[in-house]
C-alpha cells in the first residue's frame, strides 16, 4: 500500500482520487476543482499542456534515459546551454539531480568541498534562516528549521554545523562578525520562505548579505526551489543580487518529472577544476540528466520566455491585491502577495480547519499549513479562475 507524505496514516482522510487534468483543473469522478497550489508549485504552465506532453513524446520515442557517467545527449546539453543564457551573470556550470532536496545537499556539498579543496578545512559551518525549509534529506533537514524535523534535535543533540538567523540585518552582521572564519556558506530561501509559512522579507536583506559574504570569503547559495521561474514576481531573485551558486527545482521542468538543477559560477567551477582527481566534485544521481526532464525543461523555459509569463504573473499579482484589499477578519493575522503568490496568515492554525473541504466543495483544491491559507497558481489561470480562488479564501472567514 502506499505511505502518504507528511500524514499519519492512522487518522489519514482519504485523499481525493484523480483521473484527469487539464489546464488548471484537476478532475476527480465527482468533480472538478481548480488546482490552487499547482501540485507543491510546479505545475506553472497547467497540466496537458500541448507542447511539453509533445516534447515527452517525441523524446521517449529516441530514449527515455541514459545515465550521464561517461555519456551525455542532446537534450541535457541543450538545456544546459539554455540555462548559461537564460540565468544571471556567470552562474554557468549546471549540475543536475532528481529533486530539490539532492539538488540542495549537492549546493551544500559544493560550498564545503569549494573550501577544502582550497585547504581551509575550518569553514565547516552553514549559515542560514530561522523558519528555513530546504528539503527533507537529513543535510537539508539540518540546516533548515522546519518545526516537523525538531525531532532531530532531540535524537542527536543541537545542530553543531548550522547556524540559524532571522531576516534582519543587526542578527546578519553579527553572525558574520562572529563565525566568518569558520562559515563555508549562507544558504537562503531568497525573498520568500514557502514551506516555513510563506514569509516575505525585503531586498535589502539580500544585498546585505552579497555584500558580506564577499567581505568575508563566505558563499552565496540561492535556494529558488520553489521561488525560481517567477514565483515572486521576479523571474528569479537572482537576477537582483546574484549567489556564487543556485538551486533551482519545482518549475524547472513545468512540473512533469521529477528534475532540479545547482548552478554555479565561475568562480566555485573553478575551485572544483584542477589535475587533482581529489578536487573533483564526487557526486552523481542516478537519473541526473534524465533526458525526458531536460527535454520537458528545455521546452518549459521556452514558453516562459516566448509567451512572456512574466506579463502573465504581474496580471495574478495586481488581480490579487485588487481582490484581496480591504479584507480582513479578527481571526487573521495577516494577508500577503508578492507576485504569484498569497498567504492568509490566521492567528490559530485550528480556524483552518476543514477548509480543505469547504473549498472542495467549491471547486478548489488547496492545502493549508501550518497557519497558512494560501495560494500559487498555475500561471496559465484566467481571470475568472483566479477570482474564484479567491473568493473561496475570503468566503471561508464569511
Ligand atoms: C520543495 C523545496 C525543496 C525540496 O524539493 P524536493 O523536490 O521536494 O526535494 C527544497 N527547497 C525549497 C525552497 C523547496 O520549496
């Protein structure tokens, strides 16, 4: 049988049974309901989607894997070359993965070994984010902050190796004051934290830290898991303040398959590159490359640009603001938008309770958590899609 994530079985309702999707709309037998959150963030362009199901097919057609230990193909070539173009700066060397966790454990790996194969084999330490989600592996679980994962704490003691921070500038350079010599990086959810309860934070937060990091040697790691492709209503953070290295998942491949990406730039490649066989990067995921992802990737990106989605996520962000302004209930903390996404934030997490399906019954599918109602939808949602969204949110707290 199969164990569900995140739920005790035991008490488990039934999840709903899908046997269709199309566009936004996720079809169960009894119903349809519009997919609020875009299956955990990925599914930015819909499901079926007519170009990317064809570039799945026509790819199986060839081969659907090949491993890339002494091979490689086209696809994943191509979408390298597409990455070098469409990121920022010189965040030029891809190392692809299966999910965002391993792709995060390969960013933490890279910002270590950067430093041991320089010989300062003190910088043992990550900085990062109180509230911080960067996966479920145990390297991601430790260096994020995720109250589900405190269990770890008590079965192995306080974490040694990782240092947690809230947003603010004062915490930040007293942090980098106190243990740069012995930081290799600091990994952040840039601008928005998702699963740590969808908290936004300011920009100048960033530059900050760019601007400490290169003080003090330390790396820059951008986990835009969930915020690359747009999500905050940049394309990717990074193109605001560039990291020495990028993680991007989620909506790399539309959400189709599985796939994730650490991108790094010249100078962290360049750490790696030597005759010393030691100095490599030693690392290597089965279905790295898969070459259906890269294929559905490549074609992703395409459509990001060709259609310009980012017209398409300023529309769901001044939709929102429109929809959302003036509304406010006592049992609400605060209501957040930044680009495509917003957060009903309620003061007890107990008012969202069976909210699940009370917007089931209404023709949304959404999953609150922790104290969070919120909503990141499919950029290809119409108008009147997104206002229904909407309104099921503030209809609840009616
Ligand atoms: C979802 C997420 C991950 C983990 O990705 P998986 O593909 O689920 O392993 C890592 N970091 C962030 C910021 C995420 O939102």
């Amino acid at each position: 049988m199969i164990w569900y994530p995140y739920q005790q079985m035991k008490t488990m309702k039934e999840p709903y049974k899908i046997i269709d999707a199309e566009g936004v709309w996720l079809k169960t037998k009894e119903r349809e309901m519009i997919d609020s959150i875009s299956s955990w963030w990925s599914v930015i362009h819909g499901y079926k989607h007519p170009v990317l199901t064809e570039a799945i097919k026509s790819q199986a057609d060839r081969f659907s894997h090949v491993m890339l230990g002494g091979l490689t193909h086209e696809p994943v070539q191509k979408l390298a070359d597409k990455l070098k173009d469409f990121l920022p700066g010189d965040l030029d060397y891809c190392f692809f993965s299966d999910s965002g966790s391993v792709a995060v454990e390969v960013a933490l790996k890279m910002a270590l070994q950067y430093y041991v194969n320089r010989g300062e084999m003190e910088r043992t330490k990550v900085l990062s984010l109180t509230h911080a989600y960067h996966g479920d592996t145990f390297k991601t679980m430790e260096v994020g902050d995720d109250e589900d994962y405190h269990f770890i704490l008590e079965a192995y003691g306080e974490k040694k190796n990782v240092i947690h921070i809230p947003t603010q500038i004062p915490a930040l350079e007293q942090a980098f004051e106190k243990y740069h010599q012995e930081l290799n990086c600091f990994i952040v959810e840039p601008l928005l934290q998702g699963a740590g309860g969808m908290r936004m934070y300011d920009i100048s937060f960033l530059v900050k830290a760019r601007e400490l990091c290169d003080r003090y040697g330390v790396l820059l790691i951008f986990d835009e898991v969930a915020t690359g492709f747009g999500r905050t209503g940049n394309r990717f953070v990074a193109d605001l303040v560039q990291p020495d290295i990028l993680v991007l998942g989620k909506a790399l491949t539309g959400g189709y398959i599985g796939h994730a990406v650490t991108v790094a730039n010249h100078k962290v490649y360049h750490g790696f590159y030597s005759d010393d066989p030691d100095k490599a990067l030693m690392h290597g995921p089965t279905f790295m490359g898969n070459a259906l992802a890269c294929s559905v990737a490549l074609k992703s990106i395409e459509l990001f640009e060709d259609e310009d989605y980012m017209t398409k996520i300023r529309r769901i962000e001044s939709i929102t603001k429109r929809e959302m302004e003036g509304f406010t209930d006592d049992r609400i903390q605060e209501v957040r938008i930044m680009g495509g996404c917003v957060c009903v934030e309620v003061k007890d997490a107990s008012t969202l309770k069976g909210y699940q399906q009370f917007a089931y019954e209404r023709g949304v599918f959404s999953r609150p958590f922790l104290n969070c109602m919120y909503a990141m939808v499919p950029y290809i949602i119409s108008e009147e899609e997104l206002v229904r969204v909407l309104d099921t949110m503030k209809a609840w707290f009616r």
